[in-house]
C-alpha cells in the first residue's frame, strides 16, 4: 500500500536493534484518515470472506483494529495483557512472548465473545517474529473459531513471522513489508 509506505519513509525512525518508530502515526499518535485507508485496503483483500469478527491484542493493535470494525461492520475482541475486578467468567488464555517489549505477556479473552461461530480477521500493526499473532491463532482455536485471515500495518519481511505463518497456510495481507532498514542512513526499502 504506497500511503503506508510513503508515510513510513517520511514519518518513520529507524532504530538500532531493528526497531522502526512509527509512533507518530499509527502506534501512540494514531492518524484516522490512514487508519480508514488501510482498513478499506483489507475490506478490499478479505472480501470474499465471511468475517464476522476482529480480533487484536493490546495496546497498539486496539485503534487500527477498531476502525477496521468500523469499515467491516463487525465487533473488535482484543486480547488483553492483564487480569482484572471486571473480568468474569472463562476464558482463553495463552502466554506471549513480545518483541518490542522483550518479556512474556500471559493473554486473555473471554469466552463469551470469541466462539465456534466466529470467523475471525485478526488485525494488528507489527509483524516480526509471529509470536503475538501465534498466540491470537492458538485463543481461536481454543475458542473453536476459524481464522480468515491477518492484516498487518507493517511486516518485518527481514524477520520469519510472516514467512512462517503463511507457510503454516494462513491469509497474511500485510500492507507494507520493510525489507531492509539501516539506522545510519535511515533508508527503508519495500518488498515488492
């Protein structure tokens, strides 16, 4: 998606350690209007899909995935990262390693809003190793719903995640894949 991408190379900072820095648009700033343009960009990939429900995790994934739900029709589950007083009842639950963060989040979501009649578009903004979307998969399939597909802001094509998952058989539209990106000059180049 050339918007994605054109708003990464000019609003984006390329880190050491392979971090690129998009809070200003899409992961603390969000930007709507972007956020509307991708969202009909997946309407568009996932049409022939019957889905029925958005699926995401916290925090980052929560404004990109509810504009998606927005543009779709449908209600946005996201996995949460801590217990709390409200939370009752069953739920799902699976441990999470985040790259971002380097530690392991223990996720859940209740089992009274992902079920066996769900299908199920999982949406989040990074993609690196697959770790959190792997865990969102394993909360679907324990809920006995089916996973239409993952729509990713932006892949880390330099990183096994998405590779991996669509090996695995999975429908992983990602709206820009990094290739490379040197923190000395900044560059950013796109998989193609």
């Amino acid at each position: 998606m050339e918007l994605l991408e054109e708003r990464i190379r000019r609003d984006g900072v390329v880190k050491p350690g392979g971090v690129l820095k998009v809070d200003s648009f899409l992961n603390h700033q969000m930007d709507i209007a972007l956020f509307t343009a991708m969202a009909e960009e997946w309407k568009r990939l996932f049409a022939a899909k019957p889905i029925n429900k958005i699926l995401t995790i916290e925090a980052s994934g929560i404004g990109i995935a509810a504009v998606v739900g927005h543009v779709l029709g449908v209600p946005v589950v996201f996995a949460k990262k801590t217990q709390s007083i409200n939370l009752d009842g069953t739920m799902y639950s699976t441990r999470i390693q985040s790259f971002t963060h380097n530690r392991v989040y223990d996720v859940i979501v209740s089992t009274r809003f992902l079920g066996a009649d769900d299908h199920v578009l999982i949406v989040d903004d990074f993609l690196a190793n697959g770790c959190a979307l792997r865990g969102l998969i394993e909360i679907c399939e324990s809920a006995g719903a089916t996973v239409e597909g993952i729509g990713i802001a932006i892949e880390k094509g330099f990183q096994p995640g998405g590779d991996d998952l669509r090996d695995a058989g999975y429908d992983v539209q990602s709206l820009a894949i990094v290739e490379t990106m040197d923190p000395a000059t900044g560059a950013i180049e796109f998989r193609r």
